[in-house]
C-alpha cells in the first residue's frame, strides 16, 4: 500500500448496499446537486418543500461515534527520538453504550477529583501516567492505578480500538519521506473504522470526532484527508430523485456514485471537540499513549497496554 495513495480496501457490494438503503433497505440518502435549478425553481416558485428525503424500514438504524485522538505529533520532523512513532487512535463507542461510559467516567470522577475542580477537569493520559498536572499530589503507583481504572471502560464496554501509526524512522529513509505523518496515520486509522463498521456494522452509520487541535496544519490535513476519502455523494439521476421528493414519492432505489468514497460508512463531515468535555476523546487519548509506548518498546507501561490488547479490532503501521 502506498503511504499517501487509497489502499485498495473497500466495502463489499451488500455491505454498502444495505448502508444505502437499496430495494427498501435501511435508509435511502438523498442529496441534491442542483444540476437541475428549472426543475428546483419550479418547486420553489410554488411554495413546496420536499415530502420526505429517504424511506426508513421498520430495521432500526446504529449510530457509531468513533473518537480519535493522535499521539507522537511532531510535524515533519522525522528525527524526534522522544516520539519514534506517529500514532491516530480511534476508540468506536456504540450509542447503546454510551450512557453506561459516561456513566461511570463521571463516577471514577467524584471519587478522586475535589468538587470544586471537577468542573473543568479531564484525564489527560501523559499526566496521569507520570502524576503531572492535577495528579502531581498523586503518588505514582496510585496514578497509574487511576489509569488502569480509566482503561478498565473500554473493556468493561467492549469498545473496539483501532489504530494506525506511522514508523518515522522507515518514512525518513523511503521514497515517500516528504509525506506529513499524521495524514498517513489518519488515513490507516479511518480505513480500520470503516473495515470494522463493514464487518460488524454493514447498515449503520458513524461519526467522526476528532480532539481539536491549534496546530492548523495537521487539522487541516486531516480534514483533507477524510474529505479525500469521503467525498460528497451524488446521485446519477438528480433530477428524478428531486421530483420524487417534493412528490412525495418513495425510494425503492437510489443508485449513488459511490465509487470513489473509501469511507462509505462515515456520515456527513468529521468534527472536532474539546477533549475537555468529551469522555470518548480522553479514551482515545489514553488508549492512544500505551499504544504509542508498546510500539516504541517501553517496558514501564506495557501491563497497561494488555488491558486493552484484546480490544484492538485493527491495526496498520507504514511503511511496511
């Protein structure tokens, strides 16, 4: 596989079938291109709005929301020997659940953060593993007790982890070395969420949320990345569909140009949230720094890398 190219990894045809609602399958997606403004304006001239956009079946629809985080960022620098590895993590939290994450993140809060610092508190994984920050008063041992607990949800929840990373030492010494290494590993890293929805998922839908980010780069080579990957859909016959929206018409079937969309489980746009606020984001992140520390070989961690182990659905380090 090419580090920077589309891996030849798409979804079978009844995997993406389903997603899209043929024959009166989960949900029939809709966008309209505007490539027909008569036929629009008329519509808009007449003071209508389209009856319906889709038809559901009675089989409810999933929503996924994978949280991605990335750890070992240090731009196109190749020779950092702090940080060997370029890691993006995504930790796939179900919406069934969610509740029960959540849930128990903010009970492991209350036991062990003071009341009046809760309000703005997050388990960010570098502090919590050497005691830094708000763990400072925290001997060692116990915050690293604290980090097992943290990482005990993701197996008490079944959460499928998923990841891709980049060796920089083999990038800097391969034909593809002008390559921004954390473009690379977004892209492994959202290829394994779509195998995994594939595999497991194959009607559902996912969300991406990524930790925000002030390096503008790297947001926006990822952005590009995941753009690249899942381009905007469109329909072969826009303006049929069009008339059979504001008609009120059903969708028996909908045919897409899907062919180049490598993410055809991943819903609308990814986002970006403040891991502050977001349990799934400091999952990610702390699932993302053991992984980074077993690839680099760092012994220390490694009985916390085995909490999760059995959990990683899917993994790829480039180059190869």
């Amino acid at each position: 596989m090419s580090l920077l190219g589309a891996p030849r990894f798409f979804c079978e045809t009844p995997c993406a079938a389903a997603r899209v609602g043929h024959n009166g399958g989960t949900l029939a997606r809709v966008t309209t291109d505007l490539t027909h403004p008569v036929q629009l304006n008329q519509y808009v001239s007449e003071g209508r709005a389209p009856a319906s956009v889709g038809v559901r079946s009675a089989e409810k629809t999933f929503v996924y929301i994978a949280y991605i985080d990335d750890t070992g960022s240090s731009g196109r620098n190749l020779r950092d020997q702090q940080s060997p590895f370029q890691v993006v993590t995504a930790v796939i939290v179900p919406d069934a659940v969610f509740s029960s994450v959540e849930f128990f993140h903010a009970s492991i809060i209350e036991q062990v953060v003071p009341e009046d610092k809760r309000e703005k508190f997050e388990f960010h994984a570098k502090e919590l593993f050497w005691a830094q920050g708000p763990f400072k008063p925290v001997k060692l041992e116990a915050s690293r007790a604290l980090f097992g607990v943290m990482l005990g949800l993701v197996a008490a929840n079944e959460l499928p982890i998923v990841y891709g990373a980049v060796d920089k030492e083999k990038l800097r010494n391969s034909p593809t070395a002008d390559a921004r290494p954390i473009n690379a590993a977004f892209r492994c890293c959202t290829l394994g969420v779509e195998q995994w929805m594939c595999k497991h998922a194959p009607k559902d839908l996912g969300l991406l949320i990524a930790d925000d980010t002030k390096n503008e780069e790297d947001k926006e080579s990822i952005k590009n990345a995941f753009r690249d990957w899942r381009p905007r859909l469109k329909l072969v016959e826009s303006g049929e569909v069009m008339r059979m929206a504001f008609e009120g018409e059903e969708f028996s079937e909908v045919k897409l140009l899907k062919s180049d969309s490598v993410l055809q489980h991943l819903a609308d746009d990814m986002y970006f949230g403040d891991s502050r606020d977001s349990v799934g984001i400091q999952l990610a992140d702390m699932c993302g720094f053991v992984i980074n520390r077993h690839l680099s070989g760092k012994e220390d961690s490694e009985y916390l890398y085995q909490k999760i182990a059995s959990h990683i659905a899917f993994s790829r380090v480039v180059p190869e």
